[in-house]
C-alpha cells in the first residue's frame, strides 16, 4: 500500500478523505479536536508540495439530505485556526460548481467540501456519485481511519475512479500502531476490554484468544462474564442471552493458555443517580437490589499488578460508568496508570479516548487511535474495506 511519501502532489489536485465528524456543542464549536489535529500533518505535506488540496469529510448522520445543524461550517472556522489561514467551505461536495471552484485553486491552497452525507450516494457507495468525486481528483488520499470500516463512496468507491490512491500520515499511523500491538508485538501482551455489552465484541474476544497473553475485562460486560461463573449480578446490567456465549470463552480462553482476570469486587448502588447510597462490596456479595456500576479498588490492584509486567497493553472500552461521578474512578484510575507504564500503551474507542484525555494522560501513552468502529473491527483480524481499496488501486496501477 503505497503512502502519501510516495507521490509527488505538486501542481495535482490532491483529494484528502479526512474525519472531521467531531462533537460540537450548543452554540456549534468544536469540543473534541483530536481526529482534527490528526490529519494537520498530511494537510501541511501537501501544501508545503505544492498541491492543491480537497478536503472532504461528512458529519452527523443528515440521511441524504440538506441539514443545517450538520453543516461543517464551524469545522471550517477552526481549522482555520489551526491553519493560521482561511479554509473557504464549498457549498456542496460535487457538480460543476464545485468541480469548477476546485480547478480554480492555485498550488498550495485549500478547500473544504460540504457534508458528504448530504448526498444519499455516499453511504450507498453509489457509482455514480463516486465518479463524481473522483473528477475533483488527480491524487487520492485515505486520511479517515475512523470510517475505513465503512465501503462509502469517498472511502471505496471514489478510487476505483482514481489512477492514485494511497495513504495519508494518520492512516499509516494507525495501520502500524496495530502491527506493533497484535501482530508482531512485544510480549507479555494483555487487553483491557470493558464497555456494556459483550455482544458488540464477540468478534474482537475471539480473535485475541490467539493473540494475547493476558484479557482484563471489565465494564458492564464482565457482568454477564460474572452470571457465567454462576455469582449472583443483582440488578446489574446483563445480556443473559449471551451467558452462554461467556462460558464458552472462558473455557476457549483457558484451552489457548489466555490468563483471563474478572472484577474481584465492585462499587455498587441502586442506581446511577443514587450518589448517597454507593458502597464497594466483592462480586460474591452483590445486593440483589443494587447495580454494579464500576470496579472496586482491588480489582484495580489486580489489573495494575499483571499489567505492570506487560511490553505492550491494549484497551479499549470503560470499566464503568465513568460519564457519571463517583462511578468515573476504576477507568480514569487505569488511564493515569497506563499513563506511567514502561510499555507500548494503545488505547481506542471513544469512551476509552475521552477517559484518557480527561485523565490528562492523552499524551503519555503510546498512541489513542482515532476509530471507534474501525478500531474494534481491525482487533477482530478484519480487513477494512477503506484499507483493502488502497491496496486494489495499487494492484490495478502496476497492473498496467
């Protein structure tokens, strides 16, 4: 898969699928900049090179058609910030219009595109809308790992259509943090894998059956982990129609000598918002009345003790509640640990990305990827269709 180092952008138009779907709050300004900042290197190589350059990018879910609130106005307001220049924001993605304002960028200058997602082709990798991208295009780049897990139009379509395609900076990036952590890692390996249902990771469990050497699992998800081994969960959030489905991985855990460690105790109450009534009891004494809401400080103690003698560690989901206070202590206590550990340190997910951040430790483990979806389908050993376009345009150019 050839890379945007391998491509000389002078004077081309250089088509960047970027992910600017960022949060925005009430009166629309960007609270979470990280997938921004993410792609500022692949945006200044091109304008340093003399390329012309087209960002697209969709954001929300406007379901095909023309909305406001999900215009990216106010993402072009702060990367323009960021660029110390003005970023213009087209009025829309394709047509001629569009295609005749992109013609008219000199090197070295840049515009915004429209929401893509205000056009239905987008999410049914329609063709025609694809080659319709493509005209604005003599260079594509892949800079959006956050939705490489989705076969769109400006991630898969769109390079059927174009001579080059490769990767942008933050794309590489990823694809190699990924090799560092599961395929040829340092080892021991552990993951650290919570959230709230197990179903949504069935795949991602499997998989690192065979690739690491230790699973921590925490969440609302180790509940029904927990209702395997036949304790009692109280009011617990459980998938009982996947209990079985825990046995079987546990037992699939201990056939490939994967040490899988559970909560020990946990910090429970009625209810998310019964603050006065929070206590920390062992999981064999869950109150039938109450809910586990996070771990307890000794399951903490348990997980810090195994990591601390792991060369690389993954984590992706949180080990409760962590949105509401005092439930937010076992994941941001992970974070800060992780944070100081001597170890390749991978963390991804949005709730795992958000917690370190928070934590303030964003900066000091090895690498937060910018994929939510992406990043739990690449830990399931699949090939992301955003990746495998890449790889088919290269084939179909030295083909020739």
């Amino acid at each position: 898969m050839r890379t945007l180092n391998d491509v000389d952008v002078a004077g081309k138009r250089v088509f960047i699928r970027v992910d600017f779907n960022v949060p925005l709050d009430r009166a629309r300004q960007v609270t979470d900049d990280l997938r921004i900042r993410a792609v500022l290197p692949t945006v200044n190589k091109v304008l340093e090179g003399g390329g012309k350059v087209i960002l697209a990018s969709h954001l929300g879910r406007p379901k095909g058609k023309v909305v406001a609130e999900f215009s990216l106005g106010p993402v072009a307001a702060y990367l323009s910030g960021l660029l110390h220049r003005q970023v213009p924001l087209a009025p829309d993605c394709v047509g001629e219009n569009i295609e005749r304002q992109v013609n008219q960028l000199q090197d070295g200058e840049l515009l915004l595109l429209e929401n893509l997602r205000f056009h239905s082709g987008e999410e049914k990798n329609d063709d025609s809308f694809s080659r319709q991208l493509a005209q604005l295009a003599d260079v594509y780049v892949n800079d959006a790992f956050a939705v490489s897990h989705r076969a769109h139009a400006s991630v898969h379509g769109i390079t059927r259509f174009v001579a080059v395609c490769v990767a942008g900076y933050q794309l590489e990036k990823e694809i190699e943090y990924y090799r560092q952590a599961m395929e040829k890692p340092r080892r021991p390996v552990a993951m650290v894998i919570g959230g709230a249902k197990v179903s949504t990771k069935i795949g991602v469990l499997r998989h690192l059956m065979g690739k690491v050497d230790y699973l921590l699992i925490g969440g609302a998800m180790a509940n029904t982990f927990l209702k395997a081994q036949g304790k009692g969960v109280g009011k617990s959030l459980v998938e009982d129609d996947h209990v079985e489905t825990a046995k079987r991985l546990l037992e699939a855990a201990d056939n490939r000598g994967v040490q899988v460690y559970l909560p020990v105790d946990a910090v429970v109450a009625p209810g998310l918002d019964s603050t006065d009534d929070v206590r920390e009891v062992s999981v064999d004494t869950i109150p039938a009345n109450d809910k586990m809401l996070d771990v307890g400080s000794e399951t903490i103690r348990v997980f810090e003790s195994v990591l601390q003698n792991c060369a690389t560690v993954v984590w992706n989901g949180p080990l409760g509640a962590f949105e509401t206070p005092p439930f937010h202590r076992g994941t941001f206590a992970l974070a800060e640990f992780l944070g100081k550990l001597d170890a390749l340190t991978v963390v991804g997910g949005g709730d795992s990305a958000a917690a370190v951040k928070e934590a303030r430790v964003a900066d000091r483990v090895s690498y937060v990827s910018t994929g939510g979806g992406a990043f739990l389908e690449m830990l399931e050993g699949r090939t992301l269709p955003g990746i495998a376009a890449l790889e088919e345009c290269q084939k179909r150019t030295q083909g020739r």
